[in-house]
C-alpha cells in the first residue's frame, strides 16, 4: 500500500502534468500540492473531493483515520442536533398536554330519584345527552399528571445531552482522544 503522497506523484506523472498545472486542475496551491506529495499535510475533506473529482479514483484508502474523523464529528453534530430537537418537541407536548390531558369535567344527572356522575377528559358543553339521560357540567378541575412530569425531565434530560454532545465535539481536546 502507497502513501498518499507517492500515490498524488505517481497519477500527476502519469498525466505527464507539471506540479502548477495539476494544482490548477485540482483547485488548489502549488505549495499545498507540493505538501500533500511530500507527505507533509493531511488534506481536508474538501480537498481529498477535489483529489478524487480531479484524478477519478477513491483516496479513502490512503487517508489516516485524522482526516475521517470530520465524518463522524458531523454525525456527533446531527445526533446533538436530533436530542434538543426530539427534547424540545416532547417538552412542548408535554406542557399542552397532548399525551396526557390534565383537565377533567365532572357531570351530573338525575333521572328516575337517581343521581349519576360522569368525569371525563372531554368537554362535551354545558348539557349533553346519552341517551334518555341529561348531563349538566357541575365542575372542571386541573389535575397535575405525572406522567407529563416525566415527559418533562425526560425532555431536560434529552435537551442537555444534546448540549454536552455540542459543547464536547467542539473541544480539540476530544480531538486527540479518538
């Protein structure tokens, strides 16, 4: 296996280009050209594209894993991106109540000397009838539900994860590391 800069000499030679003219051809400086072949630079992922549309061939191969670790720094940035997104989204849910509603009506009716009672999430007037019974609204009254609560930590909990995933990718120290 050939060093990426033997393997930009070789296929520059094999087009019989001078160093000037394939940096032209690649969209980049002689002097970086020159570095790149001399092994003294990693390219960007911007340039190994401009590499690879230039000369037709993959440098995958030759690239050290410094190089693709922008790959994965941008999935990092995507996956913070999903987590305050997704926390944001049941945070919302959360606090309008779309899962778990927390208002509830109380109705009443008396039919025949006997009283009966419906308490239901959903407002159906002032009167409602079912069949030969008529309900009235005797009360309304908010009850805190936990399972909201839970929604709400677990989307704080999803919120800064997805911070502490943005803040660590942005450290050169986490760099060094993987």
């Amino acid at each position: 296996m050939s060093s990426l800069g033997t393997e930009l000499k070789r296929l520059r030679a094999n087009k019989k280009w001078t160093q000037a003219f394939a940096a032209r051809e690649i969209g980049i400086q002689q002097s970086y050209l020159s570095k790149l072949e001399n092994g003294q630079f990693i390219p960007s992922p911007d340039v190994i594209k401009k590499l690879s549309a230039c000369y037709q061939i993959s440098f995958d191969h030759l690239i050290p894993n410094q190089a693709k670790t922008s790959n994965s720094t941008n999935k990092l940035k995507w996956g913070s991106i999903i987590l305050i997104a997704t926390g944001i989204l049941i945070y919302l849910c959360a606090v309008f109540n779309i899962f778990y509603p927390e208002t509830y009506f109380t109705y009443q009716a008396k039919n025949l000397g006997f009283w009966a009672i419906n308490i239901t999430e959903i407002y159906k007037g002032e009167k409602y009838i079912e069949g030969d019974v008529v309900y009235k609204i005797i009360g309304q009254r908010d009850v805190s539900r936990l399972e909201n609560r839970i929604l709400q930590v677990s989307s704080a909990v999803l919120i800064l994860g997805g911070l502490l995933v943005s803040l660590l990718i942005s450290k050169p120290w986490l760099k060094k590391i993987s």
